[in-house]
C-alpha cells in the first residue's frame, strides 16, 4: 500500500483525503522508492445549502412577540444557527415586523409569509397569522422555562379546531377579560378533554398538554404574573379548573381565578375555563 503524505489543511489515511482547514496544498504518493505526481488539493469553505426558519407556521396575538429560528445547513453536512446574519424579509410590515435577531412582533390582525436569506440561499416560506385572543387565536405562553400554559380558549377559536363538549359559554366585558369576546365553558371532564384535545392537533408543536394543577395555576401563574388579563389578556372573570382534588373521593376539585388568586372548590360538573400545560 502506498504511503500518504500530511500537509496544510489535509490529511490522508488509506487513500481517504480528508479537508481539515481551508487553504490551497499538493500531496504525492510513495511506495517502493517510486513516487507519484503531484496532486494539487484546494480546501474551501463549506457553503449554505438551505436554511429552515422554526416555528412554522407561526400564529401570535396581536401584541405579541415570536422568536423565529434560523439555521443554516452546509455543504458539509454541518449546520449552524444563523437567526442574527440572515436577512429577515417577505413580509407585510402592517401585520408584522421581524427584528435583526429574528424577533417578530404582531402588528395587526391579518396573515403574511416571510423568508429568511443568507448568501443567496432563501429559507422555507414561513405562514404568519396575527390574531387576538378574542378570535381564533390562543395564547401559548411560555413562563420562561418552556413550561407553557394557555388561556381558556375563545369560542371562535375552539369552533376553528373542530370544537368539542362545552358547557356553556361566558361574553367578557372587557373589564377582567377581551370585551365581548365569547369564551366556552367547560365541566371538569370536557376540561381535560379540551387539553387531549390539543394533543391530537399538536398545538405549540407539542403532545403532552394536560390540565394544570392548582399549584401550576396558583404559583406559576397568577404569583408570578398576577393579573392574567392584564399580563397576557387572558379572559378571567371565571375561575379556571384544575387537576387537583379536593376531595379524596373526587367530588370537588380545586380552581384558581387568575383575576385575583383566589382558590375555590366545587363540584366538577361546574362550568369553569381551563388552562392547560405542556412542560418541556
């Protein structure tokens, strides 16, 4: 077997050249005395072959923030995150903009597309729908940890994904949640229902929403962020439903009301919002 030379910016083992710097180099082989002719060897640097934004599609409440993801792909099979060098573009500046760092605020109600492009390589289009919590939209929040939680979801809304049981529903007066928006409301079965609900459509991308606990509803939320409907703009004028028992036999479960913190429980064929949580 022939025996290889290293120099700058490669090395061959068997045969198998291998580019470990760019730059320009020539490599011969020996073998008994004899050697080969010289092989010049360019090394150049990797280039995008394709860059993907997440998330996709995007849906965001009017006044609200979505931190989109670039990352570049290259020609060495490598891949990089790229949200801070692209060009971020394609889209209707009266719904949404898009920051240097990839930051989309909503503007306004209504649905765009945008791309992101760097070094003549542009990215997957990206569908933006900009809606309000009244609508159908729902608010995904995430408390800072990818834990997410969302508010009870509007009749438009529910009614958008295919709907399901319901009982009955609540028109928020704009004073502890949107003004006249129409929310459902849920016993405490269809409440998880609702939430294995989310599961079948991959809401947020996820599939383990479930209902929240009062300590998830009572700590996480309200302590943290108090007023819900003046933090996210969630509808609070009922209480919100959670996993938790009061009751050893199950006859009353325990709710939080993200308007003031206040802890209740009842019987769980109650009528009551439900938020529910997917933990990452």
């Amino acid at each position: 077997m022939g025996r290889f030379r290293y120099g700058d910016g490669y090395r061959v083992i068997n045969g198998l050249l291998s580019a470990v710097e760019e730059g320009n180099t020539t490599l011969t082989a020996t073998k008994d005395g004899v050697t080969s002719n010289t092989v010049g060897v360019s090394v150049s640097a990797a280039v995008i072959t394709a860059i993907q934004v997440t998330p996709s599609p995007v849906i965001v409440v009017k006044g609200r923030t979505q931190q989109l993801v670039a990352t570049a792909t290259y020609s060495d099979a490598t891949s990089s995150e790229v949200s801070n060098s692209v060009t971020w573009g394609d889209f209707d500046m009266a719904t949404a903009t898009v920051s240097s760092t990839g930051l989309l605020s909503a503007v306004e109600e209504g649905n765009t597309t945008l791309t992101a492009t760097k070094d003549g390589v542009t990215s997957n289009t990206v569908d933006v729908s900009v809606c309000i919590i009244a609508g159908t939209c729902i608010d995904i929040f995430d408390t800072g940890s990818g834990k997410l939680f969302t508010n009870s979801p509007s009749v438009a809304y529910l009614n958008s994904i295919g709907g399901i049981a319901t009982n009955g529903t609540y028109t928020e007066t704009g004073a502890n949640g949107p003004a006249n928006g129409a929310f459902y409301r849920f016993n405490w079965t269809n409440a998880n229902a609702l939430c294995t609900t989310y599961n079948t459509h991959s809401l947020g991308g996820r599939t383990n929403w479930r209902l929240a606990t009062v300590v998830e509803l009572k700590v996480y939320l309200y302590k943290v962020f108090l007023n819900m409907f003046n933090a996210r703009g969630w509808p609070t004028s009922t209480h919100y439903w959670s996993t938790t028992p009061k009751t050893p036999d199950g006859s009353e479960y325990y709710r939080v009301r993200l308007l003031n913190g206040n802890v209740n429980s009842v019987d769980p064929i109650i009528g009551g919002y439900a938020s529910c949580v997917s933990n990452p």
